[in-house]
C-alpha cells in the first residue's frame, strides 16, 4: 500500500472513496483509490486513510471547569463509521460512537494525559491507532497583576501587567475600583502581552479569559498602585524677606515643579506635624512666635488620592527676636548696669526699645518701656543707672516706614546679692554648694503672700517656675539631678536676692556661705565629704592657688575684708570641691 500520494481516480475501477467492505482482488479494504504511476498498468490500491485526533482548545496545559472537545478525523469516512476514544492507553468514551466528536468537562487534574482514538467502519477492522495527542489538567488558575516602576514624572504612566502562569491563548480584563464598585477599565486582546499604561493609582484587579472559550481564571489579588511624581513641591514666602518681622503677613505658597497643567490636592506640615491648612495651596499668617517652624507641603492629584509627590523640603519660618545681653550679671552696688540689644544681621537703621520684665499671674511677665525710651534709641546699648535689686529687662527692634517691630527677646536679668526685707530668698542650709541626696529648703518672704519661686540654670541659660511651695511657704529641693542655678522669688513688682546654688552627686564640697559677709565678721569655709569623716590634709585654694593646710577640714578667717573676696575650692583624697 501506498499513502500520502493524492488521489487519482480516473484510473480507478470505482470513482471515488470505496467504503470500506468493497473487495477486489481478493482484498477487503477501505478507503481511497490510488494510483502508482510507476507501474505500467493502472493498478489499483486502496489506501487505509489513517484517524487523527483533534483536541479543542489546543493548550498544552488545560483548566478545571474547561470544555474540551476531542474529535477523531478520518478522511472520506462517511456514514457507517464508528469512532472510539483512548486515554492514556485505555479507552475513554463510553465505546465505540457514531459521532466522532466526544465533549467533556475538566473536573480533576487527572483528565490531563495522552489521548488518542481510533475508528471502524461497520464490520471492517479497526483503522490504526492516531497519534497521541496530550495535556495537562491544573486547577483553576488566579490572574497576576504586577506593576511596572510607579515612580514617575506628571503625565507619565505606570505599566500593568496581567498573566496566567504556565498558560497561552488568554486575553485579560483590567478593572479598578470606584468608591462603590470595580469598574471594567480595559481589555486586551489575545496575543497581546497583558500589559496595559494608566495614569492614575489605584485599587486594581485582573483577570484572564480564554480565547475561545470564554473560560475565565479566578481575580489577581488586588493591588495598591500608588504612583510617586519625580516632580517636587517647592514652598515659597510672600514677601521673600529673609527677616520676618512679629504681626507681619506672611504667605507660603506650595508649588509643583512643572506639574502646572495638574489639579492638586495640598497637605501641608509644621514640625512633622499635619496642620489643619488641607487643600490650601496658599498658607497665609500673621508673624508670631507660634507660627516659628519647618514647614513642608505635599500634593496629591486630586482626581487620585494614590498619586502623590513626595513632602517638599523644608521651609524654616522665624519670627525675628533680638537677644538682650546684661552686664554685669551680678549688681554690683554704685555701679550701672549696660544691656546690649542684639539683633541679626546686626546692620545699621534699627531704633531700640527698653522694657522692664513685669512678673504677671501667670507663668510669664509682661514688659513696661523703660523710662523715657517709648520712641526708641539709635543706640543698641543702654545704660540703667541706680538698679538696687534683682530685675529682669527685654529690648525689642524696629525698622522700615511703617515700622514694623521684632518681638521682645526673652528676658534677662541683673541679681543682686542684697537681701531686702519686702522680699527675700533664705537657703537652708545656708551655703552654696550641696549634696543632692540632703534636703535643701528655699523660702520667699517678705510683703507679699503669693510668690513665684524661679530657677535659672545656668549651664543652659534655661528659665523655669517652680511648682509653688510645698511645705510651710518652703519649697524643697531633694533627689534632683546635680546643676548649678541662680535662684530668687518673684512677685508682683518684687524681685528678691538671688542666689547661686550648686548641687553635686558625690565627691566633696565647699560649704560657704550664700549670702554676702560684712567686713569684719568671722567666715568659715568647710571641705565635706558625702560620705565618711575627713581624716587626713585637707588643702584650701582661693582664685587656683594653695593657701592652706588644714587637718581638720576646716578654714576660718576671723575678720573678713575685700581683699578675702575670691573663688574658693578645696580638695581632699584627691577629689575636689567646685
Ligand atoms: C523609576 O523611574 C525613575 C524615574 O524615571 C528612576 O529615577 C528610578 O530609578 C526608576 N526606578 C527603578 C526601580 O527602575
Ligand atoms: C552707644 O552707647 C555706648 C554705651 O553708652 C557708647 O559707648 C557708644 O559710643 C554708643 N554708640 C553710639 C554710636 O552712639
Ligand atoms: C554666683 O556665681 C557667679 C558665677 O559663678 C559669680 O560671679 C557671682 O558672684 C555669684 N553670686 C553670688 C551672690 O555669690
Ligand atoms: C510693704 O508693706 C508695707 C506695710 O506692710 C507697705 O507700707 C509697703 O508699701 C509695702 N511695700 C511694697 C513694695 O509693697
């Protein structure tokens, strides 16, 4: 037999396809007739058409919940003919059939194998066996969604991409979500690469159809695209000085770098903390000291919450207050006291102004132009003669046509050493240096029955309000971290003394006197240990230099004059006093 020439039937005996069951030459075949023309005389074969099994849809790898179709094919097979359907080597569809097409659906992955079918014609034999045909069931498949670089310039766009693992011949559904509902966005045709360009963030979803079928695979989960803009917000200030003045208007603008064409949503923050100023391009205020900070903005499109630039850089906002400078900070009686305003950049066409620091009720003072300096000085340096007691004293600046004013420093103040009796400070115990394990009393006396009792440390330049007295008008001072202080009490227009107070942790210290001695009275100075007696030399230094050796720890000067005035320390074992 021969196959694979084309028919010819002119030569043959019988036109056409012979059923099979027709005998000639004492053979029974089927099939067509042929010809070989290299044969001298026309011969007749009758050629054995073999089946071939279709699989529709022809994926390599098929779904649960696919239809498939497999159909056996033999050519010129007409009525009569009967198709059987093997897997795997054992037959699959219920026998022989008339039809030869036999449609299942997938239901489990072992419906995937190698398949293959056969046919007869009505009491003729089997045709050969079809070549195997095979695919692979797998269980219903999810979309995935990925997202190409979301960090892009306004107006760019953000690549999606859809696919369905180990599979071909899908198209896929894009969808996005509404504040209600998942919107079908796009869908893409087969043989595209599932990739598709949008705009905006969002919520989104896929999923994959197959071609013929119309067989869908489950959702994508779903994915947040935020998009990033390269594009940064710029603040800018109206007016642009660089000097802003209290009670000035100030306006920060927020701006996109050449996102021009966009309607944005603004965000703005102070110190990393979110104002209430939302979707306010323009953040407009009167200068004051609250409104001192960092700003930074941020934008949103505002058709696309998900779209968004970064914060912008900061923007420092300062409201100009001079600083006052007292000297000396110690009142030394007879002597002047010089405050010096300083301002910055320190240039000329400032008019200075010189208040006293009023205590008021609250934690805080209010502040009374010095005498006779109400329309300014030209001078940055002013002298207060006569100042007897403790005093508290601000400047403020002022320039331009309006003038327009800094706000007042923050104040300063001149101590003074001499108790008074409308109001003074007591220590107890009476000396200057102290341990901070011991119990330390101060107490505020005098005219008044409301004080306020300040502390001013002194390391940090930092003023506080301590909380009012707790026991019998005193307020007690234990267990608090070692720091070197001025202290007074306030109240009303009353200052009291001040005095300078020092607590320590350990070592040893000098116990002297807080107060002033008078020419002429006995003064003794003390090296204490915190724990333990002193046993061995003791040496006492007055301005650095060794003065004495004493073994009892103990020095006395029995008539004290000006010249005894000095800083004093003393040392023992190897530790030394402040
Ligand atoms: C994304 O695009 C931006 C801007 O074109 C680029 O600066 C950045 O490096 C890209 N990132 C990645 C991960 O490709
Ligand atoms: C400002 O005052 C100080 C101290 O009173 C004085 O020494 C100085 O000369 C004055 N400067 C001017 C420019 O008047
Ligand atoms: C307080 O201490 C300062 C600096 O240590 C010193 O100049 C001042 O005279 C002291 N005041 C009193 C009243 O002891
Ligand atoms: C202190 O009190 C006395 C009488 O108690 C009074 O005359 C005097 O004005 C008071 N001083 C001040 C500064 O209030």
């Amino acid at each position: 037999m021969l196959a694979g020439a084309p028919p010819h039937s002119e030569n043959c005996p019988v036109q056409g396809a012979f059923p099979c069951g027709v005998c000639m030459l004492s053979l029974c075949m089927c099939g067509f007739c042929m010809r070989t023309p290299a044969l001298p005389v026309s011969f007749v074969f009758y050629v054995f058409p073999g089946a071939v099994l279709k699989i529709d849809p022809g994926w390599s790898t098929l779904f649960i919940g696919e239809f498939v179709t497999l159909t056996c094919d033999i050519e010129g097979a007409e009525a009569g003919w009967e198709y059987s359907f093997y897997k795997d080597q054992q037959q699959y569809s219920p026998g022989y059939q008339t039809t030869n097409s036999y449609r299942f659906q997938i239901t489990s992955s072992n419906d995937g194998g190698e398949y293959d079918c056969v046919g007869r014609h009505k009491g003729s034999s089997e045709t050969e066996k079809s070549k195997t045909v095979s695919f692979t069931a797998a269980e219903k498949p999810r979309a995935t969604l990925t997202s190409g670089n979301t960090t892009i310039s306004v107006g760019g766009s953000v690549s999606l991409s859809c696919s369905v693992r180990d599979s071909d011949g899908w198209k896929y559904e894009f969808y996005k979500t509404t504040s209600t509902s998942w919107e079908k966005l796009v869908e893409t045709s087969v043989g595209d690469s599932g990739v598709i360009q949008v705009s905006k963030g969002g919520i989104y979803q896929c999923r994959g159809e197959r071609e013929t079928s119309g067989y869908l695979s489950d959702m994508s989960d779903v994915a947040i695209i935020r998009i990033t803009f390269t594009n940064k917000p710029v603040i800018t200030q109206q007016p642009s000085w660089s000097q802003i003045f209290q009670g000035e208007k100030i306006t920060l603008t927020c701006e996109v770098q050449g996102g021009e064409k966009t309607d944005w949503r603004y965000y703005w923050r102070r110190n990393s903390r979110s104002l209430p100023n939302e979707d306010e391009k323009l953040l407009q205020f009167t200068a004051s000291e609250s409104f001192n900070g960092d700003y930074k903005c941020m934008t949103t499109r505002r058709d696309d919450f998900y779209s968004l630039t970064t914060w912008s850089e900061a923007f420092t906002v300062s409201v100009l207050r001079p600083k006052l400078s007292v000297s000396p900070s110690w009142l030394i009686p007879g002597a002047s006291v010089t405050l010096i305003c300083h301002t910055e950049p320190p240039s000329a066409g400032w008019s200075f102004y010189w208040f006293k620091a009023v205590p008021n009720s609250q934690d805080s003072y209010t502040y009374e132009p010095l005498p006779g300096t109400s329309s300014g000085t030209a001078n940055n340096s002013f002298t207060v003669h006569g100042q007897t007691h403790t005093a508290g004293y601000a400047c403020s600046a002022g320039r331009g046509d309006p003038l327009i004013y800094t706000q007042h420093s923050r104040p300063t103040f001149v101590w003074s050493s001499g108790v008074h009796p409308s109001a003074s400070l007591t220590v107890n115990p009476d000396r200057v240096q102290h341990f901070t394990s011991e119990s330390l009393s101060l107490t505020c006396e005098g005219n008044s029955s409301q004080w306020r009792l300040i502390r001013f440390l002194t390391d940090d330049s930092l003023l506080s309000f301590l909380p009012p007295a707790t026991i019998n008008g005193s307020t007690y001072i234990k267990n608090e971290a070692p720091r070197k202080a001025v202290y007074w009490c306030e109240s009303g227009t009353e200052f009291s003394n001040a005095v300078n107070i020092s607590t320590h942790s350990d070592g040893v210290i000098l116990v002297s006197p807080v107060y002033p001695v008078p020419v002429g009275e006995s003064v003794t100075l003390l090296c204490v240990m915190k724990t333990g007696n002193i046993s061995s030399d003791v040496f006492f230094y007055k301005n650095n230099k060794l003065i004495e050796n004493e073994r009892l720890g103990e020095m006395k000067i029995s008539a004290v004059s000006e010249s005894d005035e000095g800083f004093y320390k003393c040392q023992y074992n190897g530790r030394e006093s402040a």
